[in-house]
C-alpha cells in the first residue's frame, strides 16, 4: 500500500502494481523526457501550419487544449495522483486573464523604457494574418513550456530541496535551454532565466497554478512577437506581427541580435513583479521550507 497526493495534497491510500511502483520510481525522467517529447511535436505541428494562419490560430488553441489533457493524464499514470490540483479548472479564466494582463503590460513598459531612451530605430504595419497565427503558436507553446518548466521540474525540485533552491536551479535551467537558439549567448540565456524563469515560476508559488504564469508567458511572448513584431529569443527572422518594429542602440537597452529579452530594461522591469509575488508568496505561507532528511 502506497500513498499519492490528492487534490488537497493530502495522501490517498492506493494500491500499485510492479509495473506502476516501478513507473512511479522513475517520474522524474519519464516526466520530462515524455513532455519535451511533446513540446518538440507540437513545435514542428505550429511550424508546419504558420503559413496559413487562419489554421495556424485554431491548430494552436487545439495543440493547447490537448497539451493540458496529456499532462493531466500523464501525471495521474506516471505519478500516480488523484487529482492534478495546478492545472484545476476552478480559477483558470481568472489566472490567465490575470496573467496576460501582466505579460501585456511589462513587455509594453519594456518597450516604452526603449523608446524613451531612443532605442527605436523604425516602427511600421506588418501583418494581421500573421498576428492571428502568432497568437495560436504563442499559446501553444506557452502551455507546454510551464507544463514541463514549472508543472514538472519546479515541483518536483520543490519537493526536494524547498521554494528557495528550487527558484534558482529551475530559472537557470529554464536559461540555459535558450542557449540553443540562434545568436545565443551566455548573458542572454542567464538574463532569461532571471526574467522569465525567475518571474514565472514565482507566479506558480504565489497561486499553486500553471494558469497564472501560462497567461503571463503566453502574453509576454504574444505582445513580442505578435504585435511588436520583435525577434524573440534570438531568432534569425523577426516574426510576421501586427506591426513591424525595429530596434538599435547597445545591447544593454535593446539586448542586440538576441532580442529585447536579453536587455537590462527588461531584467529591470521583470525584477519589480517577481520581488512583489515573492514577497506575497512569503506572507501567505507559500514559500515551503527546504525539507528535513
């Protein structure tokens, strides 16, 4: 008799078979390699259908939709839990409107500080087919990097090593995948693991969902992309969006060939809410402590 953890994190007695002890042994590996599995698919399905963009939206609301049921699914089998309490419908609407709200707003503040400071070098239309497939993408692949990021590899450090600890390894590791991209360098992929990966699995701690840091990651990235129309993460091509913005100036304000994720505006103006959830985190009881062996 063993027990998992149920939708209030209180254990329920189960009874497992040989093949799903020994499944359960090993969730950690089976967990990330099964869903950066998945993330690769649904990138190369979003690649596919970008030309035609009144596929490309629906298509990514789909690879979304279905990316939630495969995690709820894999982690029941793989984990052997009752309930999924991160991905929990009950305040879903109300996480990612928040989410996106905030995502919409720091890139925006991103983009004025870059203005202001004469960062702009043009600013021109681009394309509403492109703005409505980029959305579809943008939501796809949000969902899948906080189901592996922060459902899996957060949590499970979390378990281990404490809030704290967890914080650190996850946001550095979450950089250190963006050195793959094209035009990467070491500042850039650190400078992303402080704003977004820092930022993001602190939206998790401070409500105990994905649906928050989905709709922040979803929007920030949108907001890049879809409307600016701004290289993302150091891309070759800039992305086709609403509009076409372009950026020069030293790499400090406009973060150079990686784009503006790789700036010192944008580690300044992420720093502000991550401080914010984390100080809210702490006062609510949210920050677990390392545990005891």
């Amino acid at each position: 008799m063993e027990r998992t953890n149920g939708p209030d994190g209180a254990g329920l007695p189960v009874e497992l078979s040989d093949g799903r002890r020994r499944l359960r042994a090993f969730r950690v590996p089976v967990l990330l390699v099964v869903l950066f599995a998945a993330m690769l698919v649904v990138v190369g399905i979003d690649t596919l259908v970008a030309p035609v963009p009144l596929l490309a939206l629906p298509v990514g609301i789909g690879l979304a939709v279905a990316g939630v049921a495969f995690y709820r699914w894999l982690s029941r089998t793989v984990e052997v839990r009752d309930g999924v309490p991160e991905v929990a419908g009950e305040h879903r609407w109300s996480g990612l409107g928040r989410g996106a709200l905030l995502g919409f707003t720091l890139f925006c503040a991103v983009m004025t500080v870059i203005l202001v400071f004469g960062g702009w070098d043009d600013l021109s239309w681009g394309s509403i087919g492109g703005f409505l497939g980029t959305a579809g993408m943008m939501f796809s692949v949000a969902i899948m990097e906080e189901l592996l990021f922060r459902g899996v590899l957060f949590r499970v450090l979390e378990e281990r090593t404490g809030t704290v600890i967890s914080l650190v390894l996850s946001s550095l590791l979450f950089g250190a995948t963006h050195l793959v991209n094209v035009n990467a360098t070491a500042w850039g992929a650190l400078s992303i693991g402080l704003t977004g990966g820092l930022m993001l699995a602190s939206a998790y701690v401070v409500t105990r969902s994905l649906w928050f840091p989905i709709g922040l990651h979803f929007a920030w990235n949108f907001t890049h992309a879809g409307l600016f129309g701004i290289i993302v993460s150091g891309s070759d091509e800039a992305p086709h969006g609403l509009l076409k913005a372009t950026l020069s100036g030293p790499s400090a304000l406009t973060g150079g060939t990686f784009g503006p994720e790789a700036s010192l505006v944008a580690l300044l103006v992420c720093a502000v809410p991550t401080v914010l959830l984390l100080r809210r985190a702490a006062r609510t009881g949210r920050i677990l402590p390392r545990p005891r062996r």
